[in-house]
C-alpha cells in the first residue's frame, strides 16, 4: 500500500491547483446515480465510504449517501484529504484509516461504499485484506458497492502494465470482469448483481475536459454522457473503465 504521506503530497498538488476538473465532475454525477440506483430502498442506520478522495476535491457521494444513512462514515488513508472533506461534509464522520484495517467494530455498517478504493491497493493481498475488513464491520445481510479499474478494457490494461505510461497517481492491482466475481465470491460476499460503467475512452476525454476547464461543464458531460449508450451493446466489457458489483454479506 502507498504510504499515507504519499497520498497526502498528491491530494495537495490536486487542491493547490484549484481546478474544476469536468471529467472529476463527470465521474462524481455516474457514481452518484449508481449509489442511488443500487442502494435505494429503507434508510439505514450507518454507511460507510471507502476513501474521500472524491468528495475532497469535487463533491464526491457523500451528499447521496446522507439521503440513505442517518450517519454517514468515510476514512482516507490522508489526513489531508480527510480534512478537506470534512470541511465539505461537517455533519458527516470521518476519519484518517486504512480500509485494511478498518477502525470499526463488527457488524458496525449496513452499508458500504467502495467505489475505485481497493484497485489503489499494491497485492491481491491486500485487496484480500481490504474485503475481509468490509466484510467484518457489515452488519449481517449488510451490502456492499464495490468498483474496479475494468481490466477487461485493453486500453486499460495498457495503461497498467505499460511502465512508459504514466496515469496521474498510483494504479495498484486490478481485476477484468470476470476476476472480480470470483474474488468476491471467495472473500464470502454473495454476489446480487454485477455492472459496468463509464465508457467514455479516458486516453481522449481526460486531456479534453481539461483544454475546457473553464467553460460550462453542463455541455460537455451531457457528450461524454453519450458514451453510457455502450453499456447497452455486448461489447460494454471491454469499454467500460470501471466494473463493480452490489453484494450482500
């Protein structure tokens, strides 16, 4: 795992730099509405998020996720990123923790919310570690929304094992979407549904929400929204960027 100090100059220079950041933007409205599609139905007592990454530098779910929770629980390996979210998100409780070793008593959460945190891991021990800690602190019958860097996508793989290629931060290990069942059925996790999402080609879009930084965002989303389409054809495995799944304890 990446040390926390790390982390901490990263999210720094992501902070300092000041940014509105469409594509993060972009990123925060699908995660969103993929917590609200999977994790609608009775509010719960407490929720969990993973890492707060998102939630420091844009808005992030932690809004959608107060409408479902009475309280609303994240962790960050940084303390900087804990401390900017938090100023966001005062009524919410976080904390500076690992997801390998949660800070939580049993069975504390009826839900959690793993969004690209366990794919920033170093092993698949580590992600083996991180699921048994999620799956600990759940509550019986508790569910999990987990999500990975979709291995599946070739451009995706690519960009991991091509050492010349180099992503914005650290990219751990990964999983295609085929792995990522059998990984979650082999931590104890019964698996209810699997998904994928974000098509847009990120080689291409990232690089071009940034030469429109400062224009309205609404009209470039609402294009890159277009490649959600692709999650309707056969091929959505191999476009999408992310892949994920709800499962129940």
């Amino acid at each position: 795992m990446k040390s926390a100090e790390y982390w901490d100059r990263l999210a720094q220079k992501f902070i300092d730099r000041g940014h509105r950041d469409i594509w993060r933007r972009y990123s925060d409205e699908l995660n969103a509405e993929l917590v609200a599609r999977y994790l609608k139905g009775a509010r719960v007592e407490r929720v969990l998020k993973t890492d707060l990454f998102d939630e420091a530098l844009v808005t992030g779910v932690a809004g959608v996720l107060s409408a479902l929770a009475i309280e609303v629980h994240g962790i960050d390996i940084s303390s900087v990123i804990v401390e900017t979210a938090a100023r966001q998100y005062p009524g919410a409780y976080f904390q500076a923790a690992s997801v390998t070793q949660l800070p939580f008593p049993d069975g504390y959460f009826q839900a959690v919310v793993s969004l690209s945190t366990l794919d920033q891991l170093e092993s698949f021990d580590e992600i083996r570690q991180g699921l048994s800690e999620i799956r600990r602190v759940l509550a019986p019958g508790g569910r999990l929304l987990v999500s990975f860097d979709n291995l599946s996508n070739p451009l995706i793989a690519v960009r991991k094992t091509l050492p010349f290629v180099r992503a914005p931060y650290f990219m751990g290990e990964s999983v295609t979407v085929l792995r990522l069942e059998e990984l979650l059925r082999a931590t104890g996790f019964g698996v209810e549904e699997k998904f994928t999402y974000m098509h847009a080609p990120r080689a291409i879009a990232i690089p071009v929400c940034r030469m429109l930084e400062h224009r309205p965002y609404g009209p470039v989303i609402a294009k890159l929204r277009l490649f959600e389409k692709l999650d309707h054809l056969p091929t959505r495995n191999w476009t999408a960027n992310y892949c994920g799944a709800l499962v129940r304890k």
